[in-house]
C-alpha cells in the first residue's frame, strides 16, 4: 500500500492543506472563541523575526514607537463618517464592565486613527511639532464572520503607522516611502515575496482614506492577499478632531496624515507562497532556524560532533538549532524539520564520520548530498543565499505565468476563474466593469501605471487594473 501522505496534496484541496500543515508545522491552532487563535511558539518565532526586520526599517524612516489603548470611546468613531461606516459591522463593543452599564460603550480596538488624533490635535501646537512620526505594535480586534487561521481572525497582531505633516506633499511622500521602502524592501529582501505593488480604486480604499497604496501577493492557488497598506488620510481626521498647528506665516493650519499597517496575515501569505506538499519553506533571511543539525544514532561520537558543528556554525553567524533527541526516531525528526520548512539539514550518523561527511537536504529546492564536514563552515551562507533568491525567483515566475492581458470583463473572469490573475486597461474597465467583477467574486486589487510603477493618480492615462479572487 501507499504510504498516506503527511499533508492534503495542494492540487486536492488547497484549503484543507494550508489548514493541515499550519497544525502539523505547529505554527498556530484555533482559540476557545469563534475567530481568534493561539499562536504556537513556532509561528510566534516567525512573528518575532518579521517584528525585527519591520521595526528596523520603520525606525530608519523616522517614526518612533508608542503605545495607544485598547478601549476607545464608542464617540470617537461616530465623528468621521466614512470611517465608522467601513468598520461598523467588524465592531466589537464593551457595554459593561465592573458589573454596571457603561455610560458609553466601549470600542474594541479594530484600528487606532480616531484616538491617535485625540491625542496628536493635543501634541500639535506648531510646525516645529511636525512631523510627527508614530508607530505601535499592538492587537486589534475586527469581528470576523467567516474566519480562517493567520488570513482573517478576529483578534490578529500589527503594527500600524500614524503620522501628521505640515503639507499634502510631506505626507504623501512619506505614505511612498513607507510603501516602498519599508513594505516592499521586506517583503520581497527578506520574506522573498513577489509582491504588486499598486493603487486601491476608490471603491477598496481604506474609510476615510483620499488613497491607498497596496502590495497584492499571489498565492499558490492563484489567489490574491493583501500583504500591506499604506493610506494617505488627506485632512478628513484632522478637521473632525481639530489638529492643527501654528504655521511659519502664523496661521492656523490642519495637518495632512496617513497610516499604514501590516499583520500576522504576512505568515498566512508565507505558508500559501511558499510551502509545497511536503510543508512551509522558510526563507533564509526570516528563519529564526536556517540549519538544524540532526543525531541520526544515540552514539557518542556522533552527539559530540553535532554538537561541535553546532558550535561552529553559530560562531559564523548561522541560526543554528542541535537536533540530539535520539529517543525519537531519526525519520520523524526529519519530516517534521521538512514540515517547518528549515532551510538546512545536516544529518549526521556513525558512517558520515567514518567518512568525515554529513548529509547535506537542502529543503528549498529539494535534494540531499554528502558534504565534508570541514566544508560546511564556509558552504552554508552561500547555500542560504541562493536558496533565499529561489524562492523569490519562483513566486515571480508563477505571477508571471499565471497573469492574462484581457480586454473585457468577461475574458478578465475566464482567466480569474481559470486561477490567475488578469490585467485589463482601466479606461475600458471602469467603476461600471469593476461593479458587474464583484458580481462574480472577483475584485480590483489594484491600480498600476502601464510601465508597472504606482499611478499618481486613480484616472491617470494608461492605468492599468490588475482584478483577481482574493483571501
């Protein structure tokens, strides 16, 4: 008989197998309350690395981190239309608490601008005071209907960007910058995600937002995910919370902002980008473990030298972990590596040091090989790099085959439900096509100039829109 496979093949039931291996990889399981999760300390350590690398970056583009409240007055959302509106039916709302009725309901945090500007109308006096640059890593709470591990869950983690400026201009290139710089630098340097990077139509921009810059991955299935967004919110929250500032010339003057944000949603996206049938495959440069060396036998010969090439690699700067737990069979150790996605396996037994080798399984393009053990020290960065610029090579690769020039709306739903992604003129599309998509579940992810770069505008010539199923 056929062994049974470990994971639901991909090409089966694409849902069932992102579902196993986020359980078998031990990445997350779900919490006691419809919606939410437990995240496990294998995903967390994912989390935690992508924290690293986005909070570098942020702090290098000036914002300083902070720290806002969970509750927010149920007012504070009431006074910018638009913005309530958008989030009203994701709310989850206080009513009591101490054992009385509140004398008015408490927001849940589902996004933080209402009291942010509250307290920036406070900090703002003058143009001195600007920028003013803020960013904080917190969780939010959106009441989530049809909830799905890491993608959509009530209760999820994030940063998210607030910032005020003295002119449209300072904010909207500082909402680039952020997209840019920050976003796409990580996306694609570190988690080696082919990201789009594109403008929302008015219809998905964020409420309250005058724009919305996104980056749009897609999946393995064809699929597409918002990976991160950056708004520029225009004056629409400084007029309702009255932030303003002295200006040089002596008047007073509304700020212009924006905020952006990314999510645990990004591990999600590393799962459905990267992992094939046999699990994820953590990229190089995220992996909290790029090598694992294993103990095939309880000898002690073979304990001692895991142990030394462990020291060895840790000493040329390689996350390494020592696998030395011969009670467990040497084959379950090595699926459940394979499951994690480590990038690097070294696995040595009695007859590798016979042979002064090891085995060498490179888990991102697959294949092992015997390795002098004296090579390793100096094999493995090169190795991690390539293996890193791989999978970026494969995700681009799939975009790219899997995205269709079309010319109406009906070819444009033919190659979305084909599973792919298509490309149609904006000016033949419109607000009326992007209207009669939706009617078949499918949406504009965004907007891109015809030479691929961010439009300035949503009606500029040549805008091009990129309409796919998204998650």
């Amino acid at each position: 008989m056929a062994k049974a496979p470990v994971l639901t093949p991909r090409a089966v039931d694409f849902p069932r197998w992102y579902q196993d291996l986020i359980n078998k990889a031990e990445l997350a399981d779900n919490g006691p309350v419809r919606g939410t999760m437990v995240i496990r300390p294998y995903g967390y350590g994912l989390w935690e690395r992508m924290q690293a690398e986005m909070d570098t970056r942020i702090k290098e583009a000036g914002a300083s981190n902070a720290y806002f409240p969970l509750f927010i007055p149920q007012s504070y959302l009431t006074r910018e239309a638009e913005h309530v509106e958008g989030f009203a039916p994701e709310l989850a709302v206080v009513t009591h608490g101490g054992g009385k009725e509140l004398e008015e309901p408490v927001v849940v945090r589902p996004t933080s601008e209402t009291i942010v500007n509250d307290y920036f109308a406070k900090w703002v006096q003058s143009y001195r005071d600007l920028p003013l640059l803020i960013n904080q890593w917190a969780n939010v709470v959106r009441w989530e209907l049809r909830p799905r591990v890491f993608l959509r869950t009530t209760e999820f983690l994030w940063q998210e960007g607030h910032t005020a400026h003295a002119t449209y201009e300072d904010a909207r290139d500082y909402a680039a910058h952020i997209h840019r710089n920050v976003y796409a630098d990580f996306m694609e340097n570190v988690l080696a995600m082919d990201v789009l990077a594109g403008r929302k139509t008015a219809s998905e921009r964020f409420a309250g937002a005058i724009n919305t810059l996104t980056l749009e991955g897609m999946m393995g299935d064809g699929k597409a995910l918002q990976l991160g967004t950056s708004h520029e919110l225009g004056q629409n929250f400084a007029k309702v919370f009255h932030t303003q500032y002295l200006s040089k010339d002596g008047r007073q003057e509304y700020v212009w902002q924006t905020s952006w944000g990314s999510t645990t949603r990004m591990i999600g996206a590393l799962v459905m980008m990267h992992g094939d049938d046999d699990g994820l495959r953590v990229p190089p440069r995220l992996a909290q473990t790029q090598a694992v060396v294993l103990a095939v036998k309880d000898d002690e010969a073979v304990l001692a030298k895991v142990r030394e090439i462990g020291d060895r690699l840790k000493a040329a700067g390689i996350r390494v972990r020592v696998d030395d737990r011969t009670d467990t069979p040497f084959g379950r150790r090595a699926v459940d590596w394979e499951l994690k996605g480590v990038p690097v396996r070294i696995e040595v037994g009695p007859r590798d040091l016979e042979n002064g080798t090891a085995m060498l399984a490179r888990r991102i393009p697959g294949g092992k090989a015997p390795v002098a053990l004296d090579a390793l020290t100096g094999l493995l960065p090169r190795i991690l790099e390539e293996d890193q610029a791989l999978l970026l090579s494969q995700a681009r690769q799939r975009r790219a085959s899997r995205t269709s020039d079309v010319s109406t709306v009906e070819e444009a739903v033919e190659a979305v439900t084909a599973g792919g992604w298509a490309r149609i003129p904006w000016a033949d599309l419109g607000e009326e096509g992007e209207a009669r998509l939706a009617e078949h579940a499918v949406t504009v992810r965004c907007l891109v100039a015809a030479d691929g770069s961010v439009p300035d505008a949503d009606d500029a010539p040549g805008n091009v829109a990129v309409v796919a199923r998204a998650y």
